[in-house]
C-alpha cells in the first residue's frame, strides 16, 4: 500500500512520455507510485501490452499504478455543457464505466473525478452523482477522489468536501493538489478540518505569490517545482501529516521550463525537489 512517505510520479504533465518508458527514470528518482490517465492505458492496449501484466511490469522497477487520473464527464449536466467548452470532446469520454474499468483492469490504487467544463452542479446532483460513482469503485473494491480545480465547477476545498460529505460513501475522498488548493483562495485551517481519512492522495507543486491573469493558463504552462516558488508547501505537509492523512504525495509540474531537459533530468529534478520539501516539513526545527 503507499502512503505519506511514497512518492508518485504524476502523469499528465509527461503525457508525451510513452508510459512504460517513464518506469527506469522513476526507479531510478526513488518514485514507488505512478499516477496516469486514461489515454496511457489505451495506448498500452494499441500496442498490444495487456493491463493485466502491468502491476507485474511495475514490480520490476519497484512500482505500483497509484491513481487514474481521470473521470472527466459524471454529472449530468455536463452532458448539456456548451460545445465550446474546454476539453468537451476529450472528457465527455471519461465516463464512470469506462475509466473504472480500465482502473480494475490495470489494477490501479483509486480514480480521480475532475469538473473541468465549467459546469457548475447543484448540492443534491453533485452527491448523488458522486456516489453513484462510488458505488461503481466500490465493486471493484476502488476509492474515487474529487480533485477541485479554480477554473471548473467545483472550484474549492469547501465545494468539494462538501461533495464528499453528502454522498457519504467510504470509498469517496478528495486530491489536494497544491497549485488549486491555494490558487482557490482555500486555506491551511479549512484543510486542517477535514478528517484526514478523507485525502486519498495529495499533488505538490510550486508557484509565484502573485496568480497569473489566466489561471488555466498558469496551470498548464506556469508551475514551478516545489520550493521555487511561494506556496506554503511545508505548512501544507505538516497541516496534512497533523489531520492523520495517509495519502501518498505525487509531483506533478507543468511547465514549459522543462523542455530542453531529458525524461530523466525532469523525473529525478522532480524527486529532489519534493524530497527537499518534506523534509523541511518533518524534520526541520522551523515548526
């Protein structure tokens, strides 16, 4: 099982990285989880690579497939978003069905559910659809976690705990990714709140102080690696560590600094960077 001193490396922002050829660069960084999405698993399955073999695949490099990330099109007015929509195509065919399954296949360790067409749910549709989804994972004995995002329709730690709250399923938690939990104006004392059995698994990153005028945009384009920039990822971990969350924590930068490097240089930079962090929030007398 991970846990809070397992590393994950994120796969969205290495999406151009064919999968199986990220798994020597994460040995080699000290990662023990992979997170990755959909599209990676597909294209394992194009090229012939049962999902069934790949737990085994990720032994070898002393592996596991931590989260799918994600189911993108779960509440119901999502299906009337406008055409226009960002990523409409893309996520309208993430469905509940198809990404749990995939998830089982590939024997993962939980689903990420994300609101990114901007598509703002009522209370009740937000909770039922949730646990609907829920009730999915859970016959194939599989966590989901709402990941909340500033610029969808469920933009903060308060909305999406809330979710989570209502649907009242054990298996329904929440992401706590760095760059939305404070670019979403949501605070340390909201995180320290919550039951720490209610973090499935935690993403850090780094950014300036002052938000871009685009937050997609920084998003996507603008992260920094962790302790580069202003957030305060320390007081995060600790925050975490202090509710009792058991969540592993993943590194996900996205960020076009990284071009010019190789696979090898982004992954083990990534490591060094979360590893400092952690250790300045665990073992560092500036408590």
């Amino acid at each position: 099982m991970l846990g809070p001193n397992d590393l994950v490396l994120c796969g969205p922002p290495l999406a151009h990285v064919p999968l199986l050829d990220r798994l020597v660069p994460a040995e080699k960084a000290g990662f023990t989880g992979l997170s990755v999405m959909p599209g990676d698993l597909w294209a394992l399955e194009e090229q012939g690579v049962s999902l069934r073999d790949l737990s085994a695949r990720l032994a070898d490099h002393g592996l596991q497939l931590a989260e799918v990330d994600c189911i993108g099109c779960w509440l119901p007015s999502q299906v009337h978003s406008p055409a226009h929509a960002r990523f409409r195509e893309l996520l309208m065919n993430l469905t509940p069905e198809r990404v749990i399954d995939l998830a089982a296949r590939a024997g993962a360790r939980s689903i990420v559910a994300v609101e990114m067409m901007g598509v703002t749910p009522s209370p009740d549709e937000a909770a039922e659809a949730f646990a609907r989804i829920c009730d999915l994972a859970a016959e194939h004995g599989l966590p989901v976690h709402i990941e909340f995002l500033p610029f969808g329709g469920i933009p903060d730690l308060a909305a999406a705990s809330a979710i989570v709250e209502s649907a009242g399923r054990p298996n329904g938690g929440l992401t706590i990714d760095s760059w939305h939990m404070f670019r979403s104006g949501s605070t340390l004392e909201q995180l320290a709140a919550i039951p720490g059995e209610h973090i499935f698994t935690v993403q850090i990153n780094d950014a300036p102080a002052l938000a871009g005028a685009d937050l997609f945009q920084e998003t996507m384009t603008g992260r920094l690696l962790p302790g580069d920039g202003d957030f305060d990822l320390t007081g995060l971990i600790r925050t975490l560590d202090r509710i009792g969350s058991k969540a592993p924590i993943g590194v996900e930068v996205f960020s076009p600094a990284q071009a010019g490097a190789t696979v090898d240089q982004i992954i083990m930079a990534w490591a060094s960077s979360a590893r400092a962090i952690i250790d300045k929030a665990r073992n560092s007398d500036e408590r």
